[in-house]
C-alpha cells in the first residue's frame, strides 16, 4: 500500500496469476511455507498479503475473499499468530518459525527476567502484569487496568507494539463486545493474549538454546533463499 497522487493505492495480483490468494485457507498455508509474511507491501517486493492478493477484494466485507477479514479468521484459528511484528507493522509467524523469532526479538529472555535485569519499561510491565495463565483482554480492557489515559500512563499503542514487537504479546482474535443483555455490538475489537497461552511455553522458548544472534541470522538465511532480490540491509530492517 502507497500513497500516489494524494491516494492510498493497493498493490496485489490479477485474480488470474497463479501466485494470487484467493481463500484464507490458501494464506494461512503460505505464513506456513514461508514462516512470516507482513499484512502490507514493504520494501521486499513480494514479501506481504497485499502483493499476492486482489486490491479490489480488501474491505469489501466478504470473508470468503476480503483479506482484511482473514486476519480475523487466522488469528482466531490459532494455527498462526497475528500481530505488529515487522517495524511495528502488522503480519503473521508461523509455528516453526516463532521460537527463533521470540529468541532474537526477546533477547533470549523471559519478561521477567527482562524486568529483573531492568530492560523493561514500568509501562510494559503494568501491561504484562495483566496476563496470567490463560488470560485474554480486549485493548480497551488493557488500557483501562494498566492505568493508561488521561490522567494515567501515556504511549498505550507504542508500549503494546512493543511487546508485540518483542512477541511477549499476540493478537489472539478480534471480537465485539456485549452489552448487559449478552448481544454482541459493534466492530471487532484486537483482543491480546500471551503466544505461550497459545502453544505452550516450551514450544515458544524453544530456541533460548542458541544465541539470539543465531536464531536472526538463520531467519535471514531461510527468507534470503526465498526472495533472494531482497539485500541484506532490508532483511536486517525487517528483522
């Protein structure tokens, strides 16, 4: 996606091209085959949903074919995990690829530790503070029992992106709120969870075995052989 002439333009495929996704079962195979694969064209050119995709089919509110809508549904799948994982922009990681993924981002540690060795914000920590075993909040929720607001804690958005961005956090479905009666109302809203709730802590912290350099340096390698016209700098950027 760009801005051309004032315009936000989409960049994706003729309904035609055999590369084109055309169900959301078809993307959730490709996050599987390529291990990541941002929401929105980057500097890679291939490397996103939007560029194998058809720009016309995006929020048209058919979830058989609007991709804005399968984020939704991978996300509430479960099989992927959904989140701003790439300059702080929204994408998809795979299972396989989550452990080296988590270990690089996260430094090879747990949040705690993160905490005790004051490599963490307070701001984060209210926010990760909130999710025991087995949590699920709505953002509004997070924001409004981390203190964020007016007269609390500023930089909700960023301190969340943050820890999206370090994988302590995922967007585990998007859902509507209910009123007093149980009737669900208004557009979905991200609700987060912890990728340890989805997957299991070992699967998760699988790779702590290695050096977090390692684990980059292999996530470089793996998506180097499949767009090889991307530099080093960029995977470096997006990694």
């Amino acid at each position: 996606m760009s801005i051309e002439n004032g315009e936000w333009i989409m960049h994706g495929l003729d309904p035609s091209d055999p590369r084109c996704l055309h169900r959301p079962e078809e993307l959730e195979a490709l996050v599987l085959e390529l291990g990541f694969l941002p929401l929105f064209a980057g500097k890679i050119p291939g490397f996103s949903v939007e560029e194998r995709t058809v720009a016309r089919d995006w929020w048209s509110e058919d979830p058989l074919r609007d991709p804005w809508l399968w984020r939704e549904i991978l996300a509430q799948g479960g099989n992927v995990v959904y989140g701003k994982f790439f300059g702080g922009r929204a994408g998809f990681v795979s299972p396989r690829w989550l452990p080296r993924f988590a270990n690089w981002r996260r430094d090879g540690y747990d949040f705690d530790a993160l905490w005790e060795d004051g490599k963490a914000s307070h701001r984060a920590k209210k926010v990760m503070d909130l999710f025991g075993d087995g949590q699920e909040l709505f953002s509004f929720e997070i924001r409004r029992q981390a203190g964020f607001g007016k007269e609390g804690e500023k930089n909700f958005e960023g301190t969340v992106t943050g820890l999206m961005m370090q994988t302590y956090l995922v967007i585990r479905a998007f859902r509507q709120r209910r009123n007093r009666f149980g009737e669900p109302y208004g557009w979905p809203i991200a609700v987060y969870t912890r990728p340890e709730e989805l997957w299991g802590y070992e699967a998760v912290s699988a790779a702590y075995e290695e050096a977090p350099e390692e684990s980059r340096e292999a996530i470089i390698e793996h998506l180097s052989t499949l767009f090889p016209v991307a530099t080093e700098k960029q995977w470096k950027e997006l990694i």
